[in-house]
C-alpha cells in the first residue's frame, strides 16, 4: 500500500486547523477569505465532484481567468486525486477543442465568456464529458458553478485527501515556443517539491502577501499561489493583470512581495503615479520568463527599493532551476554590472550539467545544453512516450536551452539549440548578441535569429523594438557591436518592428518571427 503524503489540499486543512481565521485568499473587491473557510469550500467542491461521478484518474479541464474558485477547483480536484487540466483562456475555440481532443477530460470547466468551449468540448468529447460547469460564474446550459457545487453539496464532503505522491494532480498545456501542443504531467511530488524549493530559495514567510502576474494556467502562476498555501501566507488573485489595480495593491493594499514578467515591470515602472509614493512594506520581486534591460533592473531597484530574484527554469517540465538572488543584484550593481545578464546559479535540490549533442558533459566555460536532474522535473508527456524518451535521458531533463559558466562561476544563456545559428560553420547563439545590442540606448527589446543565405547558410539577423523616439540603422547597430562580440557574431541584417510575436509568458515566439520575416523577404523580392 502506497503511503499518500501530504498534498497540496492537505495545505489547506493544514493551516485551517492551526490558524483558522488567517487570510488566504484577497479578491479583487478586497474580499477576504479565511484558510477555514477555503478550507470548508475545497472539501465540500471535492464532495459534489466526487457525487457527480468522477474518480481518481479523471481529467478536468479548466477554462478560465483567475479567481478563488479557479483555485479552489484546483484543489478540490488535487484532492480527489482526479487531474486538473489548467488551459489557456486566451486560445481561440478551434485551439481548445484540439486540447480537449487530446486529454479527452470528464468534466469541463469554463468562465461565462467562454462558454464556446462548452459547445467544443460536448461536440469533441461526446459521452466522455460527464460534467460542464462555470467557473466564477454560471454559464448556459452547464450542470453548475463552482459556487453551486459547493452551496448545494451534501454533507461534509471529501475530508482526507484521496491522492498519493504518483498522482498527476495536474496537466498544464505547453508549446513552449515550438508550437507543438505537449500535456506535462506534473506529480504530487513535483508540486510539492517545486513549493519546498520556493519556499527555500524565495524566502517565504508566513506573513507575506504576495501577487503573482503569472496566470494559473502556467506552473509559475500556480506554483506561486502554492507557496503561500504551503507556507500559511495569504495571496492575492486578480483575474489578470491589471497595471493600475497592482500598483494599488503595491501602495496601499499591503503585498509584501510580486511575482512579475518583465512586461509587468515595464508597464508598472510607466504608470505615472509609480513615484508617488513609497514601498516600505514591500520585501522582494520576482521577474523572469524573458529578458530585462540592466537599465530596468536599476530602476526597479531605485523605485521599489526591495530584493530582486530573477528566476530561470523550463518551468512547466522542470520547476525552476537557477536564480540569480538578491545578494547576487548587489554584487553585480557594486563589482560588475554585466552579471546582470546571467540567470545565477542552481538553486536547492537541483543537479544541473552541461552537456554536448551526446549528452556528455563539457568543459568548464564552454557552451552545452542544460541538463537537471531533481524532485521538480514532470512525469513525461502525456501519451508522448517517444518525446517524453527524447526529453528526459536517465532522470536527466534537457529543454534544449544552452548555457556557459563564466569566470565567476555564474550560467549565462546561451540561446536554446534550436534557436542555434550556423553561420558558415561558426555555431552563433543569439544571447550573446541580444545581451550586448540590448545595451544599445535606443533598443527597447532585440531578438536575434537566423535568416538563411545562399552563401553563409544563415547569417544573423537584428530585429529591434526601439525606445519612443529612438532611431537605429544597420551600421549604427554593427558598430555598436564591434569589439563587444566576435566579428563574424555582428548582425548583417537588421529589423525594425513594432512588436514581437510573444507566448502567454512573454517570451518571444521566435520561430514564428523568423517566418514573417523570411515570408515578407520573399514577397519582397
């Protein structure tokens, strides 16, 4: 007989007995929720999904913005040790019936607005679908509401947890930048290790108030809330972010500490009432997910005056992996500026290599592949065997992102292996390159790809956002550049863009840059 451990609904129960009347979750409206009764609400959801006929193993999609009873569906179906399925609500109709197509879920759970899905779903799953609902709110033609389920379930409900540390308590969605839909099935173990390592290494206290920018639908969004949940700390969830609402909460709501993309930074540091006042209470910032401009980091520092932790990890698959830590900003901020650039070093509980196309490990200051081997990495693909087989080699996982240890002993992204450029013969990663044009005073944001070419193969290609009012052309650019970087490095094509493609994490969607690019280069000529 399996032992069950302590799953992330145990959290619940946990800190409703210990310390009832303690906050847990702050709704948008400055509604406060107690851990009792959050407490009451997941075992008594838990009940009616257990009534409605789902069992341990069953799928349960969901469909939504963020809100408590996202959240609580969350852990009721944690629970129940059935699978919850977190997707993202910005898919188009056509996008969501190929996921449900792909996990085929019991049950289906959707925000009134989108209630297409609903009519997807029954069209795609046909009997399989045994339940619909809404999830902050009732939605036409669906069983019930999180809400109802909860106001009209019978008795106590699912008191103990029914799962075990194997159970794939939950499936989130990724393409990562690739396009290819993947189902990364995440353990209670995985989730309960990726808290432990936030906790640890992000230095949780059971005081803090925190928000995470990061939706539900991604690991960082969830994973953050689970901190909290672990830790007895209470959270704040908005339905999405919102620039005005979080700058609020930040001067006057009380949160002690963000989780934020650097997209959020940037919009939060252009609000013009971001200097009105102060933030004594607010202890630290996680950004990551894409890159920031040293310039950035300055000023978060000079405005919000609080810890910085830029985290780095293929997330969904892998938890996080490094973090470049409070202490290390300072270091770099009084010493060398250009450790700014790095993603730190590994952070607890992880074993990280570097490794070649063989999977053998390289010497130290040479560029290999990220390889991690701890509690946080998935369980495989769902029903990719093949690609779970190419993803994870002997407990190690590899995502394809490349890196290089520099004389500090700090990782430096190198670029991921297939986003690699062979420039005739010269292998060239694109983050060496976007680092150094990145300091350029008129980028805002670079990517950097390959464009093929008759007699190079491919030669690297510049595509910048530029700063309000900023100009640059191609050798403005390439002198920048020169005595930075190695010559044959220096970008012989250079873009100018309004915007780039970029996925729900802000992180640029290269290919599908690459291929307007190479698209227009064509109609062009």
């Amino acid at each position: 007989m399996q032992l069950a451990g302590i799953g992330p609904s145990d959290w619940i129960t946990i800190n409703a007995r210990h310390n009832p009347e303690g906050q847990c979750f702050v709704r948008a409206n400055r509604e406060r929720l107690s851990f009792e009764r959050v407490a009451s609400d997941v075992a008594l959801l838990a009940g009616s999904l257990r009534d409605a006929g789902l069992e341990r193993g069953d799928r349960i999609a969901a469909l939504a913005t963020d809100s408590v009873e996202y959240m609580e569906l969350m852990l009721a179906s944690m629970r129940l040790g059935t699978t919850i399925v977190p997707l993202n609500f910005r898919l188009a109709t056509d996008e969501v019936r190929l996921l449900l197509d792909a996990t085929q879920p019991a049950a289906l759970f959707v925000s009134p607005r989108y209630e297409d899905a609903i009519t997807a779903g029954r069209a795609s799953l046909g009997q399989t679908l045994r339940l619909t609902g809404g999830v902050d709110g009732p939605t036409g033609g669906t069983s019930a509401c999180v809400r109802e389920l909860i106001e009209s379930a019978v008795g106590p409900g699912v008191v103990e947890s029914q799962s075990v540390d194997d159970d794939i308590l939950a499936m989130p969605m990724t393409s990562g930048t690739t396009g290819i839909p993947k189902g990364v099935m995440q353990s209670q173990r995985m989730l309960k290790a990726i808290a432990m390592q936030g906790i640890i290494d992000l230095d949780f206290r059971k005081d803090d108030f925190a928000y995470s920018g990061a939706s539900l639908f991604h690991i960082s969004g969830m994973g953050h809330l689970f901190y909290l949940l672990a830790r007895g700390g209470s959270s704040l969830i908005l339905p999405q972010f919102d620039t005005d609402e979080v700058l609020w909460w930040m001067q006057e709501g009380g949160i002690t500490r963000c989780m934020l993309i650097p997209s959020m930074v940037i919009s939060l540091l252009s609000h013009p009432d971001v200097r009105a006042s102060r933030y004594p209470q607010l202890r630290a910032i996680m950004y990551g997910g894409a890159q920031i401009a040293p310039s950035t980091i300055h000023e978060m520092l000079s405005v919000f005056d609080c810890d910085l932790f830029n985290g780095f990890g293929a997330g969904t698959e892998a938890g996080g992996q490094t973090m470049f830590t409070p202490a290390d900003h300072r270091f770099a901020l009084e010493h060398d500026v250009s450790l700014l650039g790095s993603i730190g070093k590994p952070i607890f509980g992880v074993d990280l290599k570097l490794c070649d196309e063989e999977g053998v490990e390289v010497p130290h200051g040479d560029i290999g592949e990220i390889f991690t081997r701890s509690d946080t990495v998935m369980s495989g693909y769902f029903n990719q065997p093949e690609l779970t087989a190419r993803s994870i080699t002997e407990g190690w996982f590899h995502a394809g992102d490349c890196a290089f240890y520099d004389s500090a002993g700090y990782l430096r992204l190198a670029g991921r292996r297939n986003d690699m450029i062979i420039r005739g013969g010269e292998n060239v990663y694109p983050n060496e390159i976007e680092d150094t044009l990145g300091g350029h005073p008129s980028v805002h944001e670079v990517a950097v790809i390959g464009l093929p070419d008759a007699y190079w193969g491919e030669i690297v290609a510049a595509v910048v956002v530029l700063r309000p009012g900023a100009s640059l052309d191609l050798d403005e650019a390439r002198e920048y550049c020169v005595g930075k970087i190695a010559t044959y490095k220096i970008p012989t094509h250079l873009e100018v863009v309004d915007d780039f493609p970029k996925n729900s994490t802000g992180k640029i969607v290269k290919h599908e840059l690459r291929s307007s690019i190479v698209a227009r280069s064509a109609t062009a000529g």
